[in-house]
C-alpha cells in the first residue's frame, strides 16, 4: 500500500464513520459493563441484607445476581461480536477493496 493510498483513506469520510461508529458502540457497551459490574458492587456495599435474602431455600439472592453479571458480560460480548461481524467487518472489507481498486 502506497503513502499516498494511506493518506486518501485516513482522510476519506468513510473511514472516519467507521472509526466513530466503533468508537461509540464500544463506549456503549463499556459504559453498559461498568453499570452491571458496579451497581452489582455498589448494591453489595449498600444493602447487603437484601442480597443476604433467601430464595426459599439455603441459596442467597446475591449468588444468582452475581451468576447473571458473569452471564451478562457474556451478552455484552455477543453483541459486540454480532455488530461486528453483521456491520464493522464488511465495512472495513469494502474500504479495503476500494483502496485496492485504486492502486
């Protein structure tokens, strides 16, 4: 790839949607994280007796509610990985080609 390909394609609208997109879906589901794993962390600190309440067994609220973060992340991380593959991917692809198409 010449300087003078890079130079067009660092400075093309297109990429600089593609770069602003990914920056706001990952600030997102960042922000999406840091609110389950620390209102998780804060509720803890907060009203421990509500997440020391039973189930109807032996079994504590908090154990599932800690489950569910873990289970959440994952989620999170799907998402990120479907938004990817479904519309970051193809877009990076087609700038690609397009720059190859111009050499």
């Amino acid at each position: 790839m010449s300087s003078d390909s890079k130079s067009r394609l660092l400075a093309s609208p297109a990429f600089h949607s593609l770069v602003a997109r990914r920056w706001r879906v990952s600030l997102v589901l960042t922000a999406l994280l840091f609110v389950l794993y620390y209102g998780y962390i804060l509720l803890i600190a907060v009203n421990k007796p509500a997440l020391a309440a039973s189930m109807g067994g032996v079994t504590p609220i908090g154990i599932p509610m800690g489950a569910a973060v873990i289970v959440g992340s994952w989620v999170l991380t799907a998402l990120y990985i479907v938004w990817a593959n479904r519309s970051h991917d193809p877009e990076v692809e087609r700038l690609r080609a397009e720059l190859a198409r111009h050499d």
